[in-house]
C-alpha cells in the first residue's frame, strides 16, 4: 500500500462541501498531511470550497487520481458511494470518515480524524476488496444500457405496483406484484436491502441478494445465491415502466417488457481499514454493535477453563 522510498506519496482528498463540518474536517486532514511530509490534491470542483493551500488541483477522473495511494472522504455513505466512482477504475483504496448519520461504509468517527490520519501516515492501514456488480439492462436482445453498483441495483416502481418476474440463471424463480426487486452485494447487505427485510451478510462472504421488496405474495424471502449467478428482473410488459437506481446515485428508465441482469463485476471497490497497533482492524460484529447501536450488556464471553 505504501510507495516505494524515494516516490512521494499522494493522498487525495474529498468532500461533502455542502456540510461545513466536512470542509472543516478537509482542511484538518490536509495540514495534517502536508505536514508530515505527504502530497496532497483536491478534486478541482472542490477546491474553492476546500480551499488548497499546499495542495494540488485535480480534474475529477479516474487517470487525474490513478497515482494516488488513497483518497480520504469526509462526509456519508453517499460521498464515498461518490468518490467510489472515481476509486473503481483507477483501483485506488478510499478510507471514509463518517460524517453523516450511520456511515457503515466509513472507516472512522470524525472525532477519531486526527488518529485516523495518523494510522495513514504511519502506514497502519489495510485494504479490503469489496465486490460489486455489473447491471444491464435489456429489451428484446438490444442492449439499451449497461453500468454497475458496489451497494446494490434496485428495480423499482414509477407510479404504481409493478409485476416482474425473477430469474436465477436463466431459469424463473416466481413472478411478483412488488414495489420492486434489489439485487445487492455483500457490502449492500446493510444498506437499502437490510431496510427492505434482507439478511447482513459479511463482508468476506461472497455471495449475491436478492430481496423482493414490499411483495405480494406468500413467497417473497430474501435469497442468498451464488457469486457465480446471474440475476434477472423482468417486467411484465402490462405492468408499465420502471426505474433502475445504482448506489441510489445512478438512474435509468426501464421500458415495459425489459429485462435487468446483474452478475459479478470483474472490478472490485478497494476500501482502507486502519490498524491500532500490531492488530488488525476491528471485526465486522463489532461494527455492527457500534453502527446500530446493537445492545450487547450481559456479554461475558467465552469461559475459559482453568
């Protein structure tokens, strides 16, 4: 993760400047920065709100950050969710700090930002590969567009109930009268799945969701399926139109009698996880704990025997 001895290492930062506490926030991390010795660039649709002094001006594309070793982004899930835009094509790490409301995504606590920066100072950082998916959307064979989600593919009514029937590789799973179907990854599996009744998945676990949502029907469940599926979203053609939203930042119109299909992506999002001195970052259960505020007293354990 780190660069070789006589390369100057490069972090970029971002973020939420619609929230004056994220470019406060900015500002801090990148004094930290400059002061240690590190490069430092700002995407430059940010920098007036930023300000950069000591630091470089970027455009905001993939080759403007592919030398990077890191981009810190300071905001919520949906700023990194942004930022992940930029960070998939070039394979650059991003360490969120949460300056939203759950952040599951975030790394740290923006009252942990000077420890935070610290650790990537010192190089005490480990990288995650996170899948994501690849979306495409059909109609009679025609490909009308193609894109991809770290988060999930949600298919989703415009105005009323929307009738779809479900496939796993290519065979029909059961038709439903739904607000509509999420086909989401692992790392998704806390975000508009888990709201829509789907099971948490670990991260490491490699695997697909696919959650009807809000269904009429006595069978409806959440499924887990193999990373290797292919998942497909049909809509009745009597039904009407539908909507593909991405990460919830990505939207396309779906015509009566298109087909949605989502499989493994061949790129990963590659997400920084601090390390406190010789041990690894925390667990994924304890992230849980403290993201939901899950109650835990009365813990004690595993007894160990004399």
């Amino acid at each position: 993760m780190s660069d070789p001895a006589n390369t100057k290492r490069t972090i970029v930062v971002t973020a939420h400047t619609g929230r004056e506490p994220a470019v406060r926030s900015a500002r801090l991390v990148m004094d930290r920065l400059i002061g240690a010795g590190l490069s430092v660039r700002v995407l430059d649709g940010e920098a007036e709100e930023i300000g950069c002094a000591g630091a470089g001006m970027v455009p905001e594309t993939p080759e403007a950050i592919g030398d990077a070793e890191l981009i810190i982004v300071l905001g919520g899930d949906g700023t990194l969710l942004r930022a992940a835009e930029l960070a998939r094509p070039a394979g650059v790490p991003l360490l969120g700090v949460n300056l939203g409301h759950v952040g599951f995504l975030a790394e740290a606590e923006v009252e942990d930002l000077a420890t935070a920066v610290d650790r990537v100072v010192e190089n005490r950082y480990d990288v995650e590969e996170r899948m994501t998916i690849e979306v495409t959307i059909r109609l009679n064979g025609e490909t009308l567009a193609t894109t991809w989600a770290l988060n999930e593919a949600s298919v989703e009514k415009v105005d009323r109930m929307l009738e779809v029937v479900a496939e796993i590789d290519g065979r029909p799973l059961s038709r439903w009268g739904c607000d509509g179907v999420i086909c989401a990854t692992p790392t998704g599996s806390t975000a508009y799945a888990f709201s829509a009744g789907g099971p948490v998945v670990w991260p490491e676990v490699e695997a697909l969701l696919l959650v009807p949502n809000s269904a009429h029907a006595l069978f409806a469940r959440p499924m887990v399926v193999s990373p290797r599926s292919t998942l497909a979203v049909e809509i009745v053609p009597e039904t009407g139109a539908g909507v593909l939203w991405c990460d919830g930042r990505r939207r396309f119109d779906i015509p009566p009698g298109a087909r949605v299909e989502v499989r493994r992506a061949d790129t990963s999002v590659r997400l920084a996880r601090l390390l406190a001195a010789e041990t690894t970052g925390a667990p994924f259960t304890d992230r849980l704990v403290a993201k939901f505020g899950l109650p835990v007293e009365g813990w004690r354990g595993r007894v160990r025997s004399q």
